[in-house]
C-alpha cells in the first residue's frame, strides 16, 4: 500500500459525546506531551531493530488505548495511555497480512488486512480484534484490497474502501488497470459483523478520470450515515447511502490553479513558480457536519494541490487553502525542498473533532512532518491556529477530546540507516503557550516565508545582544545564506536571507557549518570541504551583503590528512581565527580532533588537540566553537538519535597560557570544562532527541543560544530546537 488513510468517527458524534466540556479558553494551546517509540512495542523474544511501522491510529471508547496498524510487521499494536504523559507497550496481535487501517467500537478493533498475492489478484479482510484479550475474534474476506476502514456513529456499520490499488510500476501507472475498486458495507449486530449480509457499494462510471477503474482510498461517515468517499487517482467524491450502499450523488474533486509555488528542486525554496489546472486528487476526507466536508488533498497520480478544501454534500467549494497550509510549513522550517517538483508538504492525513465549543480540524503534512491545527469558525471557514511538532513522516490522527488529546501516528522508521524510529505522538489541549516552534521565518518582499532550514552555525551580533546570525549547510547548495534571526520576540523570527555570492552569482561549493561576525559589520564562514565531491575546505570572508571578498584555503600540510568530516565552526578572537574540525583527520591520534587557530595579521597556522569522549555506538565529534573572553566554547555531540543519544554538550577550554603549536608538531592537549548539558533541553519537547545540534553563540547579555540542524527535512522529521541556555557562568578553570 502506498496510501493509507486514517480512520475516525464523525466530527458530528464527537459533539455530541464531548458536550459536557467546558468551552476552551482563548488561551488554551496544544502542546505534545509524550511520544512512543513502537519498536519498544516488540515481543521479548524480537530484535529490536525490526521494522515497525504506525501508520493508522484509533482509541478504544474510554480513550485509554491507543489501536494502531503496524504494516512491515503484519500486525496491529496497542498502547497504554492511561497516563498520556507516559505511553506503555501494550502488546499487539499478528494479522498474517498488512493491516491497512484501523478503527475501534468498544473494546473491538476492526482492521482492514492486505493479503493479495499481486495487483491483479487482490485480497484481504476484515480481522475483528479483542483489544482487551488481545486476540482475533473473526474474520470476513472481502474479496479485494482494502484501504481505510470507518464506522458510523451508533456503531452499527462499517464501511471498508477496498482499493485495489494499481502497479505504478506498470505503463508509467496508467489507468484503468483492473480489477476495480469498491466499496464493502459490513452490517455489525451486537458489536461483530454479518458477513454474508456484506453489500459491495458499486463506484464504478462515476468519474471522468478512468472511471470503470475507480480507486476508493478513504471513508467516514457522517451522523446521517451516508458515507463520503475519495476516489484519490480518479480525482472524485462520492456520497453513498449507509445502509444501502446506493450513490447518492458524486462529483469531481476538481482542480486548483497554484501560484507562488516552489516547483523547483534546486537546492533552495523560492516560491516564485506557478502550476494551473492542478487536480486535487484528495487522500482523508472528515465531514466538518452533514452538509460540508474536508479533504486533505495530497495527490498521487498526476495531482496534488498542497493543502485542502471544504465542499458542501453537493460539490461546491466553500474553501480552498490554496498553498497557505505549506506556507506555515514553510515559516516553520519543514518545507520538504526535495518535493517540490511533485506534491510539496503534501498533506495527507485528517481529523475533524470538537474539543469543548470549538470546532478543530487537523491536516497532517507526510513530507513536512508537522500537523497544523485549525478552529473552524462560525462563517465555516478554517482558520490556522497553530503547528505541531510530530514523528517521521504522520499518516494518521485521533482526536480523544472527553480527555483533551489528540494521538498521531508517525509511519517512517529509518531502522536500517541508523535514523529515527516509528512514532506515536500525543498532544494536549491546555492553558499555557505553544511550545514550537521555537523559531519561525517572515515573509519576503514578495509576501511569501523566507525559506530556511539546516541551520548549521551561529553567531551574535556585536552591538545587539538579541541579534543573532546563522548559515545553512549544503543540503540548500543552490541557496548558501546569512539568515538574520530577532531572538527578542516567542518564537524567535527569521527576518531576513542574504544570499552569499561570488561575482554578482550565487555561490558554488559550499557547504557552511560555521560563522562568525568580524567585529566590523562582515563575517568570516566556514566550509567544509568534500574533495571527493570537488567542495574544498575553505574560509570566506563576506561583506554585509553576502558577496565573498576573501578566500582562505586549508594549508597542504594539513589537506594531506584530510577525512571527509571537516570545519563544523569558526569564530573570531582578536586577530586570529579559530576553527573546529569534527573528527580525527589522518595524523591525530584516536578520540583527539584539532582546534586550528590562524592569525590574519602574518596568516600563520597553528593548532592544539582537544580530547573527544567516547561512546558506545557511532562517533563522537565536534559542532560548533564560541570565542567569549579567553575561553573557546564548543558543542560536543555523538551522532545518535533517539533513546541512543547520550552525548550532546557544551565544554569550554582556556586559552590563558596555552601555546598553540605549529602543523606537524607534537601539538598540546586542551584541557576542557563542561559547561552545559543539552539532552536536558533536547528532551523538553517530549519529542524523541534530535541527532544534530550544531550552532551555539553568546550574545552581549551573556545568555547563550543554540539551534539544531533539521537535515533540511530529509530523512527527519524536520524539527528545530532553538533555545537559551540562560546566562553563561564564569569558568571555574
């Protein structure tokens, strides 16, 4: 399956069993309170590096546990969350197929299982599940491949999109390729279904596009019982009859004419591009009431219009976000750069519900890896509220409201490449102030986010102790920029991007993972080199407006040692230059990298070693060096992830008395101070903790900052962490 879709009940049922609920103050946010690894979801018995997966999520009725799919691992997993702050492994029960979807009555989870042999023979059925025995009930085959599963709201009937998906492998993915796809309506008597009075909804003549080869990717019903169904690749809606399967009416999704789009994948985001006559093609849909619908339109064979849209029972657009949804995206640094050619932040999943008097709805971004949370307003618009921070890659949503939380599963598990693992993520609603992001952009003259991401250095300004500076790494190669961020305001903002350049251009090979102010209104960057990609190691001194005046290149002596893992900082101490290289090149001894110092007046070399702590797994090197009085300050960090992140800190060394040696020589050992533990910090988002942090910079105030690199929302779930330290206190060295 390469679509799922999320299940839930009505928008329309939740108000009614939530009416009790106080009304939601102005002030009440959602934060995330817990996330679950779901590998630690495995039997005793299992390696804990299998690949796990949850992609849809649903809750039993008294909202304690959590039901989700896991397909990689043929079964369906559970979660404790009677204490949301504290998730616990609840056992699972194997299904012998991949299950696809999920959705809970009672204490009874009904999951649609994949089973098909190939394309064109599919199959599957539907697995009853005791969640509190934890076992399988029963089963009825329903005679094709499901996708998303739904109930309605007396619990007295299921609707199953039975997909049978096309090879996109075959003819480029051109449709029709049979068989088609329908709709199963399952009649349930006393909580378990009657399988042989199944109806199988026919779909079929319906749409433009390959209409006798309809696609039925998602379902919910409404509390009239009619059913609204997507038809993603066939660009369609259809309203059915709940009991009779019968179309009640059905018309296109449509299509959406984008402007001020990325549709470039050149390294940079610029929303300077324009695509018209987009199809929807939508993926979830969520009635809002028995008259209006969402969809979430993620595209997936030749659309995908980057946001959603409210139509009425009858077809017509009451709302269309148009790319405002990515735009938040955007501002929040998750903008999937490597998708713009295709379908952007692509917005996938859905959850409409009522928490109290206020009416939410949820769009979940697979590629952004971000939720945005929107109140629907009494003129029946949507209006963003805000964005939360999620796992990798979130393919389904369930809002509890009777207990103010809202659970979302988070597919992508990066087992084999040493990256993050699958997720549940909980959030509450509660008075307070929205955690994240923690650092946001503005728009451009253009009136479009100034796009960043992969902030891999920082530096103060001089003269003013709330502005700081950053630079992008090489993941935005075809956008290397000074970001200027006001950190005086929650979030700090982004407010402005100059571009470096090189003879009027854009500048080539450069892979920025360090900068520094030079005390008179210029900087000094550092680049990593990759002579195996043709970037050389290399020092630029840049005016205020970006354009490179100066250019320092490693000395040979020490480029005849070279290693791929290069400069990861510089900073700038009375005339000389101070650099941190990451990890051991060929003439250092094991667990001992060089700090370099070069000296601007006679442009000499010089270095010292500076001792690295072990670790158990993976590396341990250095991120960032902060020149404040007559201490360097740098970043110390392992390259793990997750439960396996152990070692993320600030040091500091003295420079008082120490002699730096030259190249080649027997050079000193520093002696390091700890300073500041992160994991602390890195953890105070109750998300899982973030591989690199990689900027850190004391501003005239004494407070210390420091920002993560979100590896440009490749492989990441995008995630920022931009923070204070508080006031630096005095060495004790």
């Amino acid at each position: 399956m390469t679509n799922r879709a999320l299940s839930s009940v009505s928008l329309a049922a939740l108000l009614a069993a939530t009416a009790f609920i106080s009304p939601a103050s102005a002030e009440q946010v959602f934060n995330r309170i817990a996330s679950f690894a779901v590998n630690t979801n495995l039997g005793s018995d299992e390696d804990q590096a299998t690949e796990t997966s949850a992609e849809i999520i649903s809750v039993t009725d008294d909202g304690n546990m959590l039901v989700y799919t896991d397909s990689p691992a043929e079964r369906v997993g559970f979660v404790d969350i009677s204490d949301p702050r504290a998730p616990k492994a609840a056992g699972f029960v194997a299904t012998n197929g991949e299950p696809t979807s999920v959705v809970v009555s009672g204490t009874t989870a009904f999951a649609g299982v994949n089973t098909s042999a190939s394309f064109t023979a599919p199959s599957g059925y539907l697995a009853v599940i005791d969640v509190a025995g934890k076992s399988l009930r029963k089963s009825c085959d329903l005679g094709g491949q499901p996708d998303s599963v739904a109930i309605n709201t007396e619990g007295t009937r299921l609707a199953v999109a039975i997909e049978n998906e096309r090879d996109e492998d075959l003819n480029e993915g051109e449709m029709p390729q049979m068989p088609a796809g329908y709709v199963a309506i399952v009649p349930l008597a006393d909580g378990q279904p009657d399988c042989d009075a199944m109806i199988k909804a026919d779909v079929t003549g319906l749409a433009e596009i390959a209409g006798d080869d309809p696609e039925p990717e998602f379902v919910d019903f409404n509390e009239s019982g009619e059913i609204a169904v997507t038809l993603q690749e066939n660009n369609h809606i259809v309203i059915l009859n709940g009991e009779t399967g019968d179309v009640i009416r059905d018309f296109s999704a449509g299509t959406v004419d984008m402007k001020n789009i990325d549709t470039k994948e050149d390294d940079a985001i610029s929303f300077d591009g324009s695509a018209d006559g987009v199809r929807r093609e939508p993926d979830a849909v969520q009635w809002i009431d028995n008259d209006r619908l969402a969809t979430a339109n993620e595209g997936d064979y030749k659309g995908g219009s980057r946001g959603f849209t409210i139509f009425s029972k009858d077809g017509d657009v009451l709302q269309e976000s148009g790319p405002s949804f990515e735009y938040e995206v955007a501002r929040a640094g998750h903008y999937p750069e490597g998708r713009s050619e295709n379908k952007g932040a692509e917005p996938e999943g859905m959850e409409a519900a009522s928490f109290g008097e206020q009416n939410y709805m949820f769009l979940l971004s697979e590629r952004g890896s971000v939720i945005g949370v929107y109140k629907m307003g009494d003129d029946g618009q949507a209006a963003f509220s805000q964005l939360l921070p999620t796992g990798l890659a979130p393919e389904g949503a369930i809002a509890i409201p009777e207990r103010n939380l809202l659970a979302v599963s988070n597919e992508a598990d990066l087992i084999e490449d040493g990256g993050v693992r699958s997720h549940v993520t909980l959030y509450e609603l509660a008075d307070g102030e929205a955690d994240y992001p923690q650092i946001v952009s503005a728009d451009d003259d253009n009136g479009t986010p100034i796009g960043w991401g992969a902030l891999s250095g920082l530096t103060a300004d001089p003269s003013d102790p709330t502005t700081l500076y950053a630079v992008n790494d090489s993941f935005y190669g075809g956008a290397p920029s000074i970001f200027t961020i006001d950190a005086s305001q929650t979030p700090a903002k982004i407010t402005n991007a100059t571009v470096v350049t090189q003879d009027g251009k854009t500048a080539e090979k450069l892979d920025l993972e360090g900068i520094t102010a030079d005390g008179e209104g210029d900087f000094w960057l550092a680049s990593e080199g990759r002579t195996d990609r043709d970037i050389p190691h290399r020092l630029v001194h840049v005016d205020a407006d970006g354009a490179i005046v100066e250019e320092i290149s490693l000395p040979e002596a020490l480029l005849a040692q070279e290693k791929r893992f290069g400069m990861e900082g510089v900073t700038k101490l009375d005339d000389t230059l101070y650099i941190a290289i990451q990890r051991e090149w060929g003439d250092d001894p094991k667990g001992m990298v060089k700090i370099l110092a070069y000296d601007l007046e006679d442009k000499s070399w010089k270095a010292a070693h500076y001792p690295l702590e072990s670790a158990e797994t993976g590396w341990v090197g250095l991120s960032e060096i902060t020149a404040h009085g007559d201490h360097l300050y740098l970043i110390e960090r392992d390259n793990q992830i997750g439960e396996a992140a152990k070692i993320k800190q600030l040091t500091r060394v003295s420079l008082a008395g120490v002699e730096m040696a030259e190249l080649g020589s027997d050079l000193p050992v520093l002696e390091k101070e700890m300073v500041h533990d992160f994991m602390t910090d890195l953890k105070a988002g109750n998300g899982y903790v973030v591989d690199k942090i990689e900027g850190f910079a004391i501003g005239g105030d004494e407070r210390g900052w420091a920002v993560t690199d979100n590896d440009g929302v490749d492989d990441s779930n995008g995630e920022t962490r931009f923070f204070t330290i508080g006031e630096i206190a005095p060495s004790t060295n």
